[in-house]
C-alpha cells in the first residue's frame, strides 16, 4: 500500500529520515546540555559547545533541509496528529524542560555553572570578561533565531514579505542584541539594548537607569535620549503608519524566537472570545501595573524618597519578578509547545499593549479582506499565533483592524484564495473604508 500515491489533497509527506534524524540530534543536544551544566563529565570547554551548540545547530538545519525539497508554503500534515505539534506527551516534556531551564536561569543559575564556564572564552573574546547566565542565555536565544529562522525562510519562502522581515528579526536580534551589548561591555559602557524600549525594557525609564547612564558621559546621555525618543516620538510615528508590525515582527528578540522557534507551535493560540477576552484585560493590567511604578518611582525620585520611601522600590521588585521572570519567560516561552508561540506578547507584554492601543484607534495599518474569494478553509485562524479568528472577517469581507495582531502576515502566507493583503495606505484607498469589531459586539452580547 505504501506505493501508491495518496490522491488525498490534504495528504503531505512526513518530513522522512531526515527530520527524525534531526529530532534525535535535538534531543542528544539538550541531554548533553543538562549533563554539561553539572559538571558530572569531564570534557573541554571546546567539546561543550560543539556538542551542545554545534549538535543542537546541526540538528535544526537538518530539520529545514526538507523544506527547502519541499514545495513552499504551510503543511497541514499531521500538524494536529503529531504528538509534539498536538500537545502530546513531547510536547509536554519539552514545556517542562523549557520551564525548568527558565527556572534554573532566573533563581538557581550555579546549576548550569559548567555551561557558563564553557562559553567563557566567547564572552572573554567579546566582552574582555567572564561569562555569566545571561551571556549564556543570550548566545543561545540567538543561536535558536537563526538556525530556526533559516527554517521559517524555508517554509515559507515563496513570500518575499516572510523572507524579509524573517532576515530582519535575525539582524536585529545578533547584531543588536547580542553583539552590540558585547563589544559596549568590551568598551566599559553600560550594557545597553538599542532594540528595546521602554516600557517592555521596563527599567529603562527609572530614574536610578537614567541617573546612572547620564552618569556615565556622553555615550549614556545618547542612550537615555536613544529610549526615550523610541518611546515617546519615533514608536508612535511608525505604529501609526505602519502598525504594531514594525516592531513586534521586524525588530523584537521576543517576537523573533515566537516566529523562528515557535513556528511549529502557532497553531496552538486560543481562538475562542473567552481568551480574547481575557487577553485584554491582562495586558493591559500589566501596561498599567508598569506605568504606576514608573511613575511611583519618579515621585519618589522627585521628593527624595520622603514621600513614598522604599515602597516605590518594591513595586519595581514585585514587577521583575512577576511579570520580568515568571510571565516573559518561564510562561511565555515555555510553554510554547502547550499554549502556542506568543502567550508573552498577546497576554503579557506591555509594549504590545501600548502599540496595540495605537494600531486600534490611530493607525493605517490593516488587513483586507476580499470576501468573495473566501472558501472558508480557516487556515489562516489556524495558524494565526495571536487567536484572531481571520476567517470570522474574511467571510464577512470585512476589515481586520485588531489590536493584537502583530502583522506576521502568516494569515496571508497561507491563505490559498489571495484573500488577505497587509495595507498602510490611507483610509480612503482600502478595499473597505469602515474597521469593524464584530467580536467585540459579540462580547457585549454574552
Ligand atoms: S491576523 Fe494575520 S498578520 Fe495578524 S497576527 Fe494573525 S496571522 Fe499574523
Ligand atoms: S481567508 Fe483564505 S485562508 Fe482564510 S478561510 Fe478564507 S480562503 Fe481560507
């Protein structure tokens, strides 16, 4: 049987020897990272990496090379029978290793001492010292966008608008997050983020960061005016021509490793209104929770702490700790494999929120529909990572103007009928003039 040609149009290939190949190499990778992180095997610092970076990087391009065989575009083979891809007990086991490596990074780093101390002499290359958990996490994260992007840009190359702002979430994250703070350490200046802003960069607008960065000369106050004109003049003019795309798709490290590494789990985001719903009340909980302990510290700052005291500061400790640690990372991305790939920056991000807030009500972005064309297929509610139910405004040929999209354009990507189409032009110029909300009339009606 096995040599007959299924004639099933829903039918694909599995990704064949290769991919399990790869899958095996994945796994050999992170076994070798939690037996290398305590030190139990003696081995060179040079072995490390290459058996954990090196295996692990191998393993994810082996995972691509099938892709670039195959025809371009999304495969809904087995994506819902697969248990890794479907919530099986994989799935699990990855989120839970996910979790513990969060775990372990934020409160008990002296566990993976014996990974920190391999990735010294990078660090020393680069920074001119020692490496400490976050060098390693950061050399890692960037590692996982690139070899993963090299396999979104696989599946999805016959777009030139995923190709572009893939290579460009991949630029962003090696060279300003990861190399850009190396050689400014190498320097003696502070160890700052070009690509992120406040208030996702929450501390970037506390008085004691601007304090200690005017402090610093004529670098630092370049920085301070560097995050606060990202901030308050240049997010706002870009949201508005070009909606919250710019950056929670083209720039962000957050974004980057949802879109590259998350790829296979972006099916996995809640559709339905009731977590609509509950998205919205928690991002912006968190946009709020962020400004008053901005403001509360500034107010402090201003009376020199006779007003408030330290209860200013445990606002600030309290937010890195619930929302900095435990939501952005031991939830936002290990959970990947259970809830899908951007839980942090559709429940939890604050920058999401306030670019979300522009993108409703201030901004040309949106996405067209051309109704007509639809055949109700729902791939592009299937794999859109933020739960929009596209195909809701899709049959209707009604506007998509929501505050949560990210304009991944993955919607568009897979759509088979052309029926999506990302658009900045004016109001006047759209296929229809009037954004609607029906799922927030929906809501009221509950
Ligand atoms: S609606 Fe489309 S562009 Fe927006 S987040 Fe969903 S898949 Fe991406
Ligand atoms: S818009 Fe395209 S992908 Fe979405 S249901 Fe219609 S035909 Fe399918």
């Amino acid at each position: 049987m096995d040599s007959l040609i299924s004639l099933s149009l829903a039918e694909h290939p599995k990704g064949g020897i290769l991919q399990k190949v790869a899958i095996g190499f994945m796994a050999l990778s992170l076994l070798f990272f939690i037996l290398f992180c305590t030190n139990v095997v003696p081995v060179s610092d040079g072995l490390k990496v290459m058996l954990t970076f090196g295996v692990g990087s191998l393993a994810g391009i082996l995972y691509a090379i099938p892709l670039f065989r195959e025809k371009a575009g999304i495969r809904n083979n087995h994506i819902m029978f697969d248990k890794i891809t479907a919530r099986g007990i994989p799935a699990f086991a990855l989120g839970i290793f996910l979790t513990g490596f969060y775990v372990v990074l934020y409160w008990f780093p002296w566990m993976m001492e014996g990974m920190i101390r391999a990735v010294d002499p990078l660090s020393n290359f680069l920074r001119h010292e020692p490496a400490d958990q976050w060098f390693l996490y950061g050399t890692m994260y960037t590692v996982a966008i690139l070899v993963m992007g090299i396999r979104f840009i696989a599946k999805y190359r016959h777009s030139r608008y995923q190709v572009i702002r893939t290579i460009s979430v991949m630029f962003f994250q090696f060279g300003f997050a990861w190399l850009l703070p190396s050689f400014l350490k190498m320097l003696n200046q502070p160890e700052f983020y070009f690509s992120y802003f406040w208030p996702l960069k929450y501390d970037y607008l506390f008085p004691g960061t601007i304090q200690g960065l005017i402090n610093n000369g004529g670098l630092g106050v370049f920085m301070v005016f560097w995050g606060a004109a990202m901030t308050f003049i240049i997010t706002p003019i870009l949201t508005y021509k070009y909606g919250k795309r710019w950056y929670c798709s083209w720039v962000c490290g957050c974004g980057g490793l949802a879109e590259t590494m998350g790829d296979p789990f972006r099916h996995l985001s809640d559709k339905s209104l009731k977590a609509w719903k509950i998205e919205r009340i928690s991002i912006h909980s968190v946009l709020v929770f962020v400004t008053v302990t901005t403001i509360l510290l500034w107010v402090n700052s201003a009376f020199e702490g006779a007003v408030l005291g330290g209860a200013s500061g445990i606002f600030s400790q309290v937010y890195g700790f619930l929302i900095g640690s435990i939501f952005a990372g031991v939830v936002g991305t290990g959970f990947y494999p259970i809830f899908g790939s951007r839980v942090w920056c559709r429940f939890g991000c604050p920058m999401a929120a306030i670019l979300g807030i522009i993108q409703r009500f201030r901004s040309r972005f949106r996405i067209t529909t051309n109704g007509g064309q639809c055949i109700s297929c729902g791939n592009c509610s299937t794999y859109c990572e933020m739960g929009i139910d596209v195909r809701w405004y899709a049959q209707r040929g009604e506007n998509i103007v929501r505050a949560s999209c990210v304009g991944c354009g993955v919607c568009s990507s897979v759509c088979p009928r052309g029926v999506l189409k990302l658009e900045n032009l004016d109001y006047e110029n759209r296929i229809n003039s009037e954004p609607v909300m029906p799922g927030n009339k929906a809501l009221d009606v509950k």
